[in-house]
C-alpha cells in the first residue's frame, strides 16, 4: 500500500467522493422520514412521498422532461435498460446497437435474441466517433423495420459523446424507438430529451450525479410503448390485481428507496441551481491537462481521444511494455485508484483494437479533481513508468 494520498481516478465506475449534504439528507430521510411512500396517510409516510417527489421534479428538470411522471426510480442504470429493452422489444423484431455499448445492454439483448428472436445489429463507429450516422440512416432505411436504436450518451471506455440529437431526429424519421444510456453522462452533459428526440433515457445516480449507490432511473416519454418489467404493490388501485396502466405508478412496483432517493435528490440540487455547463467548462481544462501530460510519456498510446468539447473527463490508455492489469497493481501501489481491463464493454474494446491486449488503463476524474491532482497523477504515473 502507497504511504501517499490517494488520487482516485475510478469516478467512471463509481463516484469515490460525495458532497457531505447528500449522506446529510440520507440521514435525515431516515431519522425523519422512515416509512412507505404513497401508503398510508400519516406524517410520515406524507413526508416519505414528498422527497420521493421532489427527487424527481428535480431529475426532470435536469432532463427536460415535459412531464415528472415520465421519470420512473429504478434501483441503477442496468435496471432502467432492461426495463426499457424488455418492455419494448417484442419477438422478431430488430434493434440497432452503437459497436460502443456497454454490458449493460448487450446482456440483455442478446437474452432478448435468444428468448425472443429479437434481431442485433450492429452501428458501426467512425473513430473517434461512437456512431457513423450514414450508416445508421442506410441501416434505418432497410427491411425490416427498426423497432429500437440504442445508443450510449458517453462511452465509459474513452468518455467520448454520442451526437445525440442527429441519432433521435434520424430515430424519428423512421419511426424508431430511441434509447440512451445516460450512466455517465447525465450529470456531466446537458440533455434536453425533448430536443434531442429521446424516447427513454436511462440513469444512474452514483457517477456523474455523485449520489449514492442503489439509485437510478429511466424517463419514458410515451408510457404506453413500454411494458412493466416488474409487476406488484404500488401504493394506487390497491383493490385491482393488475399493474397500474397509469406513470410512474406503471413502473415502480414494490417499496422504493426513499434513503437513497433523498440523498440522489440532495446531490442534484446544485446542477440545477448552478447548472451543468459551468462544470463542464472546467471539465475540458481539466481533460486538456490529463490528455497533454498523458501524450508527453513515452510507450503511452491514448485510445479514442479528441477534442476536449466532445469528451467526458475520462481517458484510456496503453503503455508499451506493461499489461494493463500490472500497470494497475502498480499504480495503485502509488495511491492511484484507476480500473483497467475491459470495463464490462467489449465490444468497445473490439472497436478500439484493444481487446485482444487485454483492454486499457482508465483515468476518470471528478467534479471535485482540480489542476493539482492531474499534475500529481501524471507524476505518479510517470515514476511507475520508469521503475
């Protein structure tokens, strides 16, 4: 173990730092609101209901959503994108994937191709970018039909951004039903789902939102194209036996989790309040910085990089003559805390070259990381090199 402060670098799987008021708010919810939403009529319950409410109105308000019955709480981002895959995708028919997605969503779609006959095919990327739109509009302009598009906002291998109102405005000329996987980007980016013609959008409060684990959620904007994936109490029509047809009730069956939903609620505040361009202001000097010192170590070769505008503050490379998982060991002997390996996407890695190597080293920075912790990591790094 390193005697030196750790710089943790694994913001991209999970936020490894939290503004003290969002465990503030866990405890509070706990200590003041310790009940069952939406099921009974006492103060407590009254009290839970209302943070759960509040959460999201906040979340679509950051979204843009038309409505805050169009955002559904789900326990992650991987639980939003079943319910949203498994719920519009039926037998037969066909769904195009970006060559960028991560597990999340290959998983259960190729469940789907072997339970349903769904049909997976492929977007090509156009390095760097994650998805070539001409041949996404040739591959929408096909038989048969396209019935999903499913496209990652930001890749969690480069932090590359998707273009993703070209993709929703090609998704609706052909009728397509558009699906993004928010997970690293919502809380880093601006989305305005209604501009950028996204049919369902899935999230995932303990990345880029810095709330807890245990949170996430999909924004569905028409209900009725996708069907419940979990069935059971809701708190509404309690006298009938079948789903309630009418959102979020259609999507949140069983207790939701109101201690974790008020700190996801607490950690989005300042979002609203200061908004998310101003984060990524400092976000692109920050990758800047990380992205030159990076490119000034020799045997160093950074994968699917570019300009800063078209990024999330997430890097990944190889280094000639280490494997990834000892350049890893190593560097967290130097108190960096950073992932390497395949980074549960693949197919990622196959379209990067990376994947028969083993993968790549990721740095990923936080909102809190400023110019010093990029400097001292680069130190790190470079010392690591010439041992």
């Amino acid at each position: 173990m390193s005697d030196q402060a750790p710089l943790y670098l694994d913001h991209a799987a999970t936020t490894g730092w939290r503004p003290p008021f969002v465990a503030k708010a866990m405890v509070k919810a706990l200590e003041e609101a310790s009940a069952n939403p939406g099921r009974s009529g006492h103060q407590r319950s009254l009290a839970a209901a209302r943070l759960v409410e509040h959460t999201r109105e906040a979340l679509a308000e950051l979204l843009g959503a038309k409505d805050t019955a169009q955002v559904a709480f789900t326990k992650n981002a991987t639980e939003a994108l079943n319910l949203a895959l498994w719920g519009t995708l039926r037998s037969g028919q066909r769904v195009l994937a970006s060559a960028f997605e991560h597990n999340s969503v290959m998983r259960p779609l190729r469940a789907l191709e072997r339970d349903r006959g769904v049909i997976v095919e492929d977007i090509p990327a156009a390095l760097p970018d994650l998805v070539d739109l001409d041949a996404l509009a040739r591959r929408l302009a096909a038989e048969p039909e396209v019935a999903v598009v499913v496209v990652t906002a930001a890749s969690n291998v480069t932090g590359r951004l998707a273009p993703l109102q070209a993709i929703g405005e090609l998704c609706e000329q052909h009728g397509a039903f558009f699906l993004v996987d928010g997970a690293q980007a919502v809380g880093s980016v601006p989305f305005d789902v209604q501009r950028q013609r996204i049919d369902a959008l899935a999230l995932t409060g303990h990345k880029s939102l810095y709330g807890p684990t245990g949170t996430g959620a999909l924004y569905v904007r028409q209900a009725a194209r996708v069907q419940p994936l979990l069935h059971g109490g809701t708190g509404s029509r309690s006298e009938e036996e079948e789903q309630p047809a009418f959102v979020p009730d259609r999507f949140e069956a069983g207790t939701p989790n109101v201690c974790g939903i008020a700190g996801l609620g607490a950690a989005i505040s300042p979002l609203l309040t200061d908004g998310v361009e101003n984060a990524r202001e400092r976000q692109h000097d920050l990758f800047r910085q990380l992205q030159r010192g990076l490119l000034a170590l020799p045997g160093l070769t950074l994968h699917g990089a570019a300009e800063p505008e078209q990024h999330l503050a997430i890097l990944s490379f190889t280094v000639e003559g280490w494997t990834t998982s000892a350049l890893a060991r190593e560097l967290d002997r130097a108190g960096i805390c950073c992932r390497p390996g395949l980074h549960c996407a693949p197919r990622a890695h196959r379209a990067l070259g990376t994947f028969g190597g083993g993968g790549t080293v990721r740095f990923a920075l936080g909102s809190h990381d400023g110019p010093e912790e990029v400097e001292e990591a680069l130190s790190r790094l470079s010392r690591v090199l010439l041992t």
